[in-house]
C-alpha cells in the first residue's frame, strides 16, 4: 500500500530511442516537438502540487523527463527528481557518452533509490511497479506500441494510478521529416 503524503509524485514511463521516431536525434523537430510539450506537461503537473518526480534512468524518455526536471528546478526549487536505478550497473553497457548523460543525471538528483545490486530477470519490472505504487499519477510516452511501457501503463490502470498519455509525435507533426 503507498504512503500518502501532501506532495503529489508522478513517475515517468516511455519509450527507449529505439521506439522513438527520432531513434536518438534529438535535434529533430519531433524531438524538440516532444520535449516542448514535455516541459508544458510537467509545468502543468508542478501548477497542480506535483513535487516529486521518479525516473527510472533508461535511455530514451526517462532521461529526457529527468534532465526536464533538473532544468525546471531553477524556476521551481522546491521539485525533486529521484532516481529509481533497476540495479547498480544500470548503465555500465552504455556508450561513453551515454553512461556520461546518466551519472550527470544521477549526481544532479535529489535522491537515487536503488532496487537492487545485481542485474536478475525481473529487475526492470520490480523497478517501474515500485514508480508506480508510489505515484500519483503516470506520465508516459506512449502511443499503444506494445513493450515495457505498455505493461507498465497498465499496471498502474490496474492499481488505481492515474495515467496521462503523452504521445511521442503529435498529429500533426507525424509527417515532418
């Protein structure tokens, strides 16, 4: 059972760059597209009582949402962005530049929650059903593609967390190039 408190906490699901229309151009226009309407969403959640924020660290949507965060700090000082890490060698696989983006991330976050020491089976979902049960509300990049991010949206409609939808190319930029 989730602890209620007075701050509200939405955690971040979503898609990994490979699922992405951009794949990992982030200076596409459906990126920065995506990332403008990120930044309006969780400027609208912050409006709304929201202080903390759960990423889980992966490559793709949860960095982009945590790296928001830290940006939005400097306007709104008292938001957190916590660190869920599935296990300890989360990135340790990664590209240099990559591994280099996620520890930037790691030692700019309030607080790092780490699931486990060592990589198992079932990890990755032990790591968003513990962002779930402690959120509010659900922000996820996701357009129906079925995945990690699908069974993750559906394990919060199943506990009763509230989920909004952010899809990663809006209609009308599904054509831009």
């Amino acid at each position: 059972m989730k602890k209620k408190s007075i701050c509200k906490c939405c955690a971040f699901t979503g898609y990994r760059p490979a699922k992405m229309p951009w794949g990992y151009d982030e200076m596409d226009a459906r990126c920065l597209e995506f990332k403008f309407r990120l930044r309006e969403s969780l400027e609208y959640l912050i409006g709304r009582d929201y202080v903390d924020f759960l990423s889980g660290g992966a490559l793709g949507f949860d960095q982009m949402a945590a790296e928001i965060v830290l940006s939005l700090r400097e306007k709104y000082p008292w938001i957190r962005l916590i660190m869920v890490i599935p296990y300890d060698g989360q990135a340790d696989r990664w590209t240099e530049d990559q591994h280099r983006r996620w520890l930037g991330i790691i030692e700019a976050s309030d607080k790092v929650i780490h699931i486990s020491h060592a990589y198992d089976k079932g990890v990755f979902f032990r790591r968003n059903h513990y962002m779930v049960e402690q959120a509010d509300l659900l922000l996820a990049a996701f357009d129906g593609q079925p995945g990690g991010t699908a069974g993750t949206v559906a394990y919060a409609k199943r506990h009763g967390v509230r989920v909004l939808r952010l899809p990663p190319v809006k209609a009308s930029m599904r054509n831009v190039g």
